[in-house]
C-alpha cells in the first residue's frame, strides 16, 4: 500500500482544516439563524420580511457577538481585580 | 459514506492517479458537509414553519397552512443568508484588525 506524497498529505491536511473551520462557522449560524429567527420574526411570515425584521435579524448577529466580547473581557476584568487584590490567583 | 477511507493506493500509483485520488477526497468532504448543511437548514427550518404555522393540527393541511408554510420556509432561508452575510463579514472585520 502506497501513501500520498508529502506534498499532497500536507495539501490535505490543509484542506481538512479549512473545511473543519468552515463547517464550525456553518453550524454557528444555524445556532444564530434559529436563535434571531425567534426573537425577531414574530408575526405569521408573508411573501417579504415585515418592517424592521431585517434590520432585527442583522442587529442580532452583530449584538450575540459583542455580547459575547463584553463577557469574556469583563471575566478578564474580573480576574485581573482579583489578581491585583491578592483574593485569588 | 467516507469511501475514500477504504479504498487504499495501490502500489502502482501513478502522480497522476494520486491527484485524481485527492480531488476525489476533497470532493467527497465537500459534498459531505454540503449535505449536513443543507439537512441542518431543513430541520431548522422545519421545526420553526411548523410551531409557527400549523397552531392547531387538523386531519390535513389546509391551503393557508400551506401558503404560511411556503412563505415560512422562504423567509427562512432569507434570515440564514442574513445572519451569513452579517456574521462573516464581523468575523472578516475582526481577522483584519488582529493581524
């Protein structure tokens, strides 16, 4: 049984990555898509979006990500007082 | 599924065959995830469609669960493009002001 060449093992490789980190953002905005769907489309869905349903869906998005920006640096925050306070490490 | 896992190269491989070996994996990851995301969105979306618009289930859909559900679906696929759209380019934005 052969193996690919290096060359092409590493090509792969980087192949796999890639398509590994894509895959992960998909799944990221499937969570997204459902989660802004229940809290932006709230009337019975017609043939185009009601007034201000896009612009929700959108602020959603950009809103979930500084949410989750403010928590971690308010953890570092946090941490960093505990630091300089001697509590804890 | 994951033919490719299999199948092994024979010792008279060819650089030839070899990269045809390759597109072939490639080809086939590609279309697997391809086909997880397209099964995701019709779950999704199928699950919303139906809580939104059959409320109150009878012994077959009627022709307005119908239209709500066609509507739903659409508008369904639109959101996802949407938060896509959005979600990359804030991933995009980000990438360019950490290098």
């Amino acid at each position: 049984m052969e193996k690919f060449d290096e060359a092409t093992q590493k090509e792969l490789a980087t192949f796999l990555e890639r398509e590994q980190a894509q895959a992960k953002a998909h799944s990221t905005i499937h969570t997204l898509t459902t989660m802004c769907w229940d809290k932006c489309i709230t009337g019975t869905p017609s043939t185009r979006f009601a007034r201000g349903e896009e612009s929700c869906l959108a602020n959603c998005v950009e809103r979930f990500l500084d949410t989750s920006l403010f928590m971690v640096k308010r953890i570092e925050q946090q941490r960093e007082q505990a630091a300089f306070s001697g509590v804890g490490a | 599924m994951s033919d490719f896992l299999k199948g092994s190269l024979s010792s008279s491989t060819s650089p030839a065959d070899m990269a045809v070996k390759k597109e072939q994996i490639m080809n086939s990851v590609r279309q697997e995830i391809a086909l997880i995301n397209a099964q995701e969105l019709m779950n999704k979306s199928t699950d919303r469609c139906f809580s939104k618009c059959v409320t109150k289930p009878g012994s077959s859909l009627s022709n307005s669960e119908q239209t709500c559900i066609g509507n739903c679906m659409d508008r369904y696929f639109e959101a996802f493009n949407i938060v896509s759209r959005t979600y990359t380019s804030r991933a995009r934005t980000a990438r360019l002001e950490a290098q």
